[in-house]
C-alpha cells in the first residue's frame, strides 16, 4: 500500500512551530505554551509553558514556567495545534 | 536549519548550548522537581545540577532536601528541564 502523503504527521507539529499548542501526556498532566521546536522523537521545546494536572471536573494550575522548557517525547501522548481554548 | 528534519539531539543541544551553567528546574516522572544549577547534559537527557534543591511538584512546596554536592538526573526519568 503506497501512501499519498499530502501532509505528514510532522509536518503538522511544523506548521505549529511559533504558535499556541496544547500538550497531553500519557499521565493527566498537560503543558500550554508556544511551541519553538521539535525532533524526531516529538522532544518538544516550549516557551512560557503552564504545566496543569487535569481531574474530571477542572484543571489544576501547578507550575508556570518564565522562558524555555524541553519537554521529553517519552510520554507525549497529543500535541493539539492552536493551544486549550477553555483556559 | 528545518527543527523538522534535525536529528534527534538538536533541538536539545541547540536549546542546552543556552541554557548551561544556569538555573533550571528539572522534574522527574515522579513528580519530584530538582531546583539548581545545570552543570552538564547530554543526549539522553542525563543531568547533572549543582546547588540543588528538591521539592514536590512546585517550589511553593516544602523544601524536601538539599544537596550541596552534585546531583546526577537520569534521563529516563526526567519529563522536563526548564529555564527560570
């Protein structure tokens, strides 16, 4: 099966680079900030980051982060282009 | 230089070339957070801080101990390294 790769999956972390993105982790903890960069194991590299640890009613604030911050691929689960919204 | 198509350890050593010899905040998979200055790195995300302290999740939470020696991160356990 041959694939008609319009637009690799990378490719959409790319265009990301310089805006808002929201990060979940295999865990229930996620990351807000603006994407600098990444690499080929979705090592991410953040700025201004807010980190939460999210329940089933809301979100709780546990850290925010002043610069930059590299963020390990290991348990990076979604990277959702735009950032949260409903924060 | 595409970030896209950098192999694996740039994006990490372009960022760690800045940010050595600073104060970081590294925390682990745990939840531990190791508060101190960053004296060397490497590709796997091996850490070593000097002055390093350790709280729980935030640095608002009580100091759970200090290090005068240097402390050795392994770089499977860490989630994160960021500037202050």
């Amino acid at each position: 099966m041959s694939l008609p790769a319009d637009i690799l999956p990378l490719e959409v972390i790319d265009k990301t680079i310089d805006q808002p993105v929201w990060i979940i982790l295999q865990s229930n903890r996620e990351f807000t900030g603006k994407l600098v960069g990444f690499d080929d194991f979705v090592n991410v590299i953040i700025e201004d980051a807010k980190e939460w640890i999210v329940n089933e009613e809301h979100s709780e604030l546990v850290m925010e982060h002043n610069g930059r911050m590299l963020l390990s691929g290991n348990n990076i689960v979604m990277l959702v282009p735009g950032g949260k919204k409903d924060v | 230089m595409s970030t896209a198509t950098a192999e694996p350890t740039s994006v990490s050593s372009q960022f760690l070339a800045n940010i050595i010899g600073k104060p970081v905040n590294v925390k682990l998979h745990s939840g531990m957070l190791y508060s101190g200055k960053l004296e060397s790195i490497d590709g796997f995300m091996n850490v070593t801080l000097s002055s390093t302290t350790e709280h729980y999740e935030n640095n608002d939470n009580g100091l759970l101990h200090k290090y005068t020696s240097d402390v050795f991160l392994r770089g499977t356990q860490v989630l994160y390294i960021s500037e202050v």
